[in-house]
C-alpha cells in the first residue's frame, strides 16, 4: 500500500453462532486491512479470562471498554462472538454511537450457516461444544436477528475465506464512499494514514 492512501477506521461486529467461522474471518480481515485492526472475541471473556463466566453484563462492560481504547488509539476494530441482543444490553448501541461520534465506520455483520455445516464444524475444532449446545447456540443466533435495531449485514459463511475477507472489506469501502458523498466527512485526525 501507499504511503499517502487514507483509509477509514471501522468497527466491524462479526455476530452469529459459534463453529461458524467468525473467529477465522475476523483474522483474515485483520491480516488483509491497510490499517491496525484489533480483534476481540467475546470467547475471551467467556471462556478463556473466566472460564465459564455467567455475568454477561461483566463480559459487555469489559468489550465496550477495549474497544473503545482501541477506537481511541486510531486502530480499527472487529468484535466477533455469539451476540445476543438481550444478553449484551445495550452494548452494541453504545459502541455505535461512540464509534459515530469519533468518524468511525460502524457494520453488524450476522455470519450465517445451516445448522449441519455449524455440527459438522464444530467436529473440527479443537475445542468441540456438544452438539445439542452447538444447535441451540444456531437458534439463538437465528431468531435475535430482528432483535437488532439496525441493518444487518448477512454475510454467507459457506462462502470461502478470501470471498468473505474481500466482502467485509469492500462493505467498509462502500460505507466510507457513501460517507463522503453525503458530505459528512470525518475529521481528519479520525482517520488513519499509514507510512
């Protein structure tokens, strides 16, 4: 990339059942951008800071947080997990609206597979999750989507990576084009020049 290219900064949501591919296209995206990009998966604070973590207001307070650092310290984002509207309350509003207010692209992406390519994932993992939890987890995903107050995005999952990774991409382009359009540019310092 050139030195003088200026790229946006972006908040990505990467929603959607686990055993999907989130985890893997969030990376993807992340080794492909023109820019610092920090991924945070909300397995982190599920499974890995606190095994097991049933407080899921904990969890959401701690994303916003590292998020919003990142934000402010000019990175790009990508939030990827099993986010459920009811469960992360208010969370992903607050992080739309922070990303609004500092210039940022904010996309909510619901990463969508049929339940037999989640199972038959989930086989392949490393860290296999029981089947009857892997199904309910997909259900969970499916029927929260109009729990969304925004537009999602689908994103097709049985698609490959490059196609996905390209997609994610091109829809922060297309968002940052129609930004411009309309005349409410960012400032400046918001967005991010790399060299």
């Amino acid at each position: 990339m050139s030195d003088t290219r200026t790229h946006p900064q972006f908040l990505v949501v990467l929603r959607g059942p686990a055993g999907v591919g989130k985890t893997t296209l969030a990376k993807s995206v992340q080794a492909t951008a023109a820019q610092r990009v920090a991924t945070i998966d909300t397995d982190l604070f599920n499974w890995e800071i606190v095994p097991g973590e049933p407080d899921k207001a904990l969890v959401y307070r701690n994303l916003v947080m590292l998020a919003e650092s990142y934000l402010r310290s000019r990175y790009s984002a990508i939030i990827s997990g099993l986010i459920i509207s009811s469960e992360e309350a208010g969370a992903m509003q607050k992080l739309r609206r922070f990303a609004a207010s500092r210039g940022v692209i904010f996309l909510d992406f619901h990463c969508s597979a049929s339940r037999e390519v989640v199972v038959q994932r989930n086989r392949t993992r490393d860290k296999q999750v029981p089947e009857a939890t892997m199904l309910r987890w997909w259900e969970q995903a499916e029927l929260d989507k109009p729990n969304v107050a925004w537009e999602l995005i689908i994103l097709d999952m049985n698609a490959a990576l490059v196609l996905l990774t390209d997609q994610v991409l091109a829809t922060v382009e297309a968002a940052h084009r129609r930004l411009l359009a309309s005349g409410t540019t960012p400032p400046k310092s918001k967005l991010r020049q790399d060299g």
